[in-house]
C-alpha cells in the first residue's frame, strides 16, 4: 500500500513543489551591477520590483513576470559581486548570473542546465516586452571549472554512493544473513556483536574508497574536476559520511528477520534523501521552510560539505561541523542498533 499508493504521491508533492513553476517558489538571480550604468531600460525594471530581505539579513529585489506561454515566475535579484556571484552558483543558491553593463545585460549561464536556460528565456522575455526600449542582451556560456553542472554533480554522486554502498551493502547484507539462518551459526562462536558489525564496515569503507577514487578519476579524465580544497578535509567528511550511514545501516538490520520489510525500510530512507538532498538538482528549488529540514538530512551534510571542498576550496576548519555531526550521529545509531541486535 505504501509503496504503491502513498510513496509515489509524496513524491508527486516534493517534486511538484520544486519544479512545477509555482509563483511562491522565487528563482534566485545573482544581479553583479554597473556602478556607471547608461541602462536605464533594466533600472526602471528593477525600480518596479519590491525590495524585501531574507532570513539571512540580505536585501534582494523581488519581481514577478507573467508570461502567455511561459506561465507566472517570481525572480530574486541578489545583489552582488563577481566573487560573490560565483559563490552563489556553487553553493547551488542561484543558477544564474545577470550581469549589468552600462549599454547591455549579460546573461552568465551553465548552456546545458536547463533551469538555467528557463530561467534566462523568461526573464529575458519580461524585460523586453515590459520596456519601451529594446535592451541589448548577450549570454555567456559558463565554462570555469567549478561553476559548470558538473562541478556540482558529482560531488552529490560521491555523497549518493556512500549512502548506497553502505544502507545496501551493511542493512541488507546482514538481514540477507539473518532470513537464511546464517547468523545461528555464529551464536555459537565466541565473536562479538561488535566485532561482526565493525568488521562489516571495514569491509565497506574500503570499497567505499576505491570507489570513490575511480568516481574522481573519470571526472578528472573527461571533465577536468579538480578538487579546489584539503584532500584531508574530503578524507575526514567521506569517513563521517561512512561513518554516519553505517550507524544507520546497522539500526535499521539490527531486528528485521524479513527481507521484503528490510528492503522497505532501506528505501523509505533512502529515496527521500536522493530526491530532496541536492544530490541531482540544488535543494534550494524547494520553499524555505523545507529547505531548513534538508540541510538536517545526513545525506546532505554530506554532499553539501563534500561539495564545498571540491569546488569552493574548503579546507579542515570548514568541513569540520559537518564531520562531528555526521561522526556522532554515526557512533549514537551504532550503539543503538548494537544494544538491540539479535542474531536471529
């Protein structure tokens, strides 16, 4: 009933709420203007928009578009710098950069993001139908290395497989173990719980590694990513990331004796994570107030911390709170799941 019924309808619900084009979910602009400008075309757009300021203390100018074809859109322009638009592109809190030149609009975009590409259409469209004057615009392919959709793909792909190497690889395995009478065998040994289940992440982590590395080899190859930050900051995140899905993993294996009722629990942890965790696409689509429930998802500790040091240069004081985060909520589940263990 679950899996039939309820799970495709909140997944048609988060979905929806991310890319149906609903006019209370704003699309934000990283906005670099000209301190000279001769455009007063864009000026006059701009001075019709309402300037509000969010949580985090930033001004922004909200302005709406309605478009025949293309439907209602509510954009945020974010004022900013050069710098500070590029932050903005890695941190996934904006998909594109308009850039004010004091006779014409640039339009700064990753070509193969296609909400990037939306986003550029329908505003480009609302500017010129909503002046009088026709208001030069040229687009700039994104091509720097750590601002293309690649650069923030593969980073949440790193993070995925940690989720999926060890919920799989740990949870299954041993309920695998305990539905075919495996774990009576062991009963009778004189091995520890802890033993078993510490050796099984071992088992994991090192292939968790290898996998990793060949992941980071082919996107080297062929893609030219480039880890900007601390190979030490990326080893101490990856290894809290282990750590944290292993604990998960040995929760969730500790008493199911059902292999379907395992695989139901894996799934309904682990799907909601590979949708809302910004893994394929930023998380910040989604309204605020779910926003601030995705940041707490393990997954996306991980991803987002992963990510920072791949692409934003983060180094061991950055990735840090991410690391004990996921290091004590790894060890708490663990110790959890060890106390209520059975072996069959």
């Amino acid at each position: 009933m679950f899996w039939t019924i309820i799970f495709p309808i909140l997944m048609a619900w988060g979905l929806g709420m991310a890319f149906t084009g609903n006019s209370d979910l704003p699309t934000s602009i990283a906005l670099i203007e000209s301190q000279h400008t001769t455009n007063n075309t864009f000026q006059e757009f701009l001075e019709s928009a309402s300037t509000q300021t969010n949580e985090e203390g930033n001004t922004f100018f909200a302005k709406k578009l309605d478009n025949e074809e293309l439907g209602a859109s509510t954009f945020h322009f974010y004022p900013t710098d050069s710098a500070g638009a590029v932050q903005m592109l890695k941190q996934g809190k904006s998909q594109l950069t308009l850039k004010e030149k004091p006779d014409s609009l640039i339009y700064i975009f990753d070509p193969h993001n296609s909400e990037a590409k939306l986003a550029y259409l329908v505003l480009n469209a609302g500017i010129e139908n909503k002046q009088t004057r026709h208001t030069m615009a040229e687009i700039r392919p994104l091509t720097t290395v750590g601002t293309r959709y690649i650069d923030f793909l593969v980073p949440g792909l790193l993070a995925l497989g940690v989720m999926n190497s060890f919920l799989w690889g740990i949870s299954y395995a041993l309920i695998d173990m305990r539905v075919k009478k495996l774990m009576r065998r062991l009963v009778a040994t004189p091995m520890k719980k802890s033993h078993f289940l510490i050796s099984h992440f071992f088992a994991r982590i090192s292939l968790a590694f290898v996998e990793a590395f060949i992941l980071i080899g082919f996107s080297k190859y062929f893609f030219d990513i480039k880890l900007e930050g601390s190979w030490v900051a990326f080893f101490l995140i990856f290894l809290a990331g282990n750590l944290a899905f292993t604990g998960i993993g040995v929760l969730i294996s500790s008493r199911t004796s059902n292999s379907r009722v395992g695989t139901g629990l894996i799934n309904v942890i682990s799907l909601p994570m590979t949708i809302l965790s910004g893994i394929f696409f930023s998380y910040h689509n989604f309204p605020d107030s779910i926003v601030k429930i995705i940041e707490l998802l393990p997954l996306t500790i991980l991803a987002d911390n992963i990510r920072s040091v791949f692409i934003e240069g983060a180094g061991v004081v950055q990735v840090l709170p991410g690391t004990i985060i996921l290091t004590s909520l790894g060890l708490v589940l663990f110790t959890i799941g060890l106390r209520i263990f059975k072996w069959y």
